[in-house]
C-alpha cells in the first residue's frame, strides 16, 4: 500500500478569493499547497478591465506570505459591454490569462453577467483568433427550468452551438455536476476541458438536504443525484487530460451561509488536497492523482508544469470545524470530519 504520495506541485484551476480583508486571510490557504491558482473576477464590482485585473493581482501577490511562491492567474468578467480589444490587449501583456462567462443571475456576484451568450460571439470570435481561454459557468438561469437540470439544459442550448461555433476556442467547461458533462466534454475535442470539484466528488444533493438542511453543502452547480457523483469520480480518476482539479472553494462567512437566505459557495481551499486524495486513494486510483492535479491543467491551458513537489501521506487529518477570517467564523470543507490524508508541505 502506498504510504506516501510526492507529485508536482498542484495549481488550482477555478477559485474565489474575494477581496480586502477576507481575501488577505484566505490567499495563505491557496498558497500553501498550490503553485498558481485561476482567480474567478465576480467581486462587486467584476474584474472586468485590463486594469482592474491588474490592481487586483497587485493586492493578492501583496496577501502571500513572505517567502511562499504563488502565482495568481487572472480572469476577464465578460459582460454585455466587453471590450475585445482591451481582453486581447490584456492577454498580450500577461494580465489576463482567460475570460469568464457567467450566464446574469447564475450565482453569487453573476449579477453583471452575459444576458445572452449569443450576443458574446464577436468577442468569442476575437479570444479564438488571440488563443484566449474561454471559463464557463454551464448553467441556464430560466425560472421554468428546474435547478438540478440546469447545467443539462445550458449543453443543449449554449455549449454545444458555442464550441461548434468556435473549433478552435480552448473552452474550460467549470465545476461540472453531471454525468451529461463529463459526456459532453469527453466527446468532444481536445480543446474542450472540464475543471471538478473536490465536493461534486464526495457528496450527492442528499449531502444537502436530508436530515435538515444541510448549509454547507450548498453551492453552485448544485450536487446532483449519485449516479452524477458516480460519473465524475470515473472522469476525474480514470486519467484523461480532459479534467483537472479546480476546488472553486468560494469563502462565505458562517452568518452568510446559516442564514434563511444561505449563500452559495463551499469553502475547499484548507484542506483540498487532503480532499482530493481521499477520493483517488478509495477509487484506487493513487496514480491519476498527479495528472488531474498537476498535469493536465498547465497542458491545457498551455503552462509550463511546476518544478517543485509536494508530498501527502497517510495519516488522519482532523478538519477544523471552524477556521476564522477576519476575526469572523468560517466553515472549511469537511469541517468537523477526520481526512485519511495529511499534506506535509
Ligand atoms: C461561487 C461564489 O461564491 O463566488 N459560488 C458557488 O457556489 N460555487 C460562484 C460560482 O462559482 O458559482
Ligand atoms: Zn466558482
């Protein structure tokens, strides 16, 4: 049995790090175990502007503690109004390393988002030509459509038309739920990826909702039924490049999210390795681990892989069940819980 597990160091491929204070208090988390990590931009107001992402990475790089390596990988707010030309320009200079669409109204800060994908062509067209990755958030927002079957719907309506639309399009297919994405994202081709959560991994929607409900483990997609978890377990293990590790650990204080009107967004990023391991390791799969965390990611997105290593090993890790930002409480991923993994740096 293996024992001890060393890997290229990981790089997280969807993540929030919000802004200000709590931002200051959670970049050291990412840090820790990650060598870069692609920023989501839905802060109030988006990350929307060359500029804008710029300042933005200024005050992340200014949160990594003093002698940790980290590189912070920003991302383009595409609105109805976005200037082609200063994302290109963006993507020239380094600042941007590629563009989000958040269907309005899809979740947390999505407010300022596209109001219809179609319009966005001209801009897809223009990051095709630049080579600029596309993120996507895959999920219809239309009231009549039922929550668990949105991220289906926006494949039938959107994603499929989109990537025939754009062969050439590097298309990240974020945080998918259901085995109809990874069927999607399998069948279609190499430049067209999917980023998995460690949550969709361990928990089904009855996680969330038997037993009372359940706060923290709620977040956008939604967990599907077990089939779905059953369907990304086999994509993220079986070691296609197609998927990689993306935590989309999302901070929410413990008032936002045990409120009648919880936020959605689960805080993955103390302990995702820990997380991930646990779910390889029981589907006897030790050895896809560092291609999904650390391999696949920098091929598709056309980064070199990091040189430096990190090592986990078998061994309890007790999860808090409550860490603190800004003198606030928060409550991690697997809070509570004990993890069959421990990362040593
Ligand atoms: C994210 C957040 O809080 O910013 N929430 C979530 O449930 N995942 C937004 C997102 O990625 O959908
Ligand atoms: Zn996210």
């Amino acid at each position: 049995m293996t024992d001890r597990l060393t890997i290229r160091r990981p790089d997280d491929w969807h993540l929030h790090f919000r802004d200000g204070a709590v931002m200051r208090d959670v970049v050291p988390y990412t840090a820790r175990q990650f060598a870069r990590a692609i920023v989501m931009p839905n802060l109030t107001p988006p990350v929307t502007t060359t500029a804008l992402a710029a300042a933005y990475r200024d005050r992340i790089m200014a949160a990594v503690p003093e002698g940790v390596r980290f590189t912070p990988l920003m991302t383009c707010y595409l609105t109805d109004s976005t200037d082609a030309e200063d994302l290109a320009r963006g993507a020239a200079e380094g600042v941007f390393t590629a563009a989000k669409i958040y269907p309005a109204n899809a979740t947390t800060n999505s407010a300022a988002g596209v109001t219809s994908i179609e319009n966005l062509y001209p801009v897809l067209a223009r990051m095709e030509a630049e080579d600029i990755v596309l993120c996507i958030h895959g999920e219809v927002t239309d009231h009549d459509i039922d929550v668990f079957d949105r991220e289906k719907a926006f494949i039938d309506s959107h994603l499929r038309s989109l990537v025939a639309a754009f062969p050439k399009l590097r298309v990240v297919f974020e945080h998918i739920t259901t085995s109809d994405a990874v069927d999607f994202v399998n069948a279609a081709g190499p430049h067209v990826a999917a980023t998995i959560t460690p949550q969709h991994l361990h928990i089904n929607r009855n996680a969330m909702l038997v037993g009372g409900i359940q706060p923290h483990n709620y977040c956008l997609p939604v967990a599907k039924r077990e089939s779905h978890r059953l369907a990304l377990r086999a994509a993220a293990t079986g070691g296609s490049p197609k998927f990689f590790l993306g935590t989309d650990s999302a901070p929410h204080l413990r008032s936002a999210k045990e409120s009648a009107c919880g936020c959605a967004g689960i805080f993955g990023a103390p302990y995702a390795l820990e997380s991930y391991l646990t779910v390889f390791d029981e589907e006897g799969a030790l050895d896809a681990f560092e291609g999904f965390a650390s391999l696949h990611g920098p091929a598709f997105y056309k980064l070199p892989v990091n040189e430096d290593t990190v090592t986990l090993e078998r061994a309890q890790t007790s999860v808090p069940r409550c860490l603190h930002v800004t003198g606030e409480e928060i409550v991690p991923w697997h809070g509570g819980q004990t993890l069959g993994w421990r990362f040593l740096g």
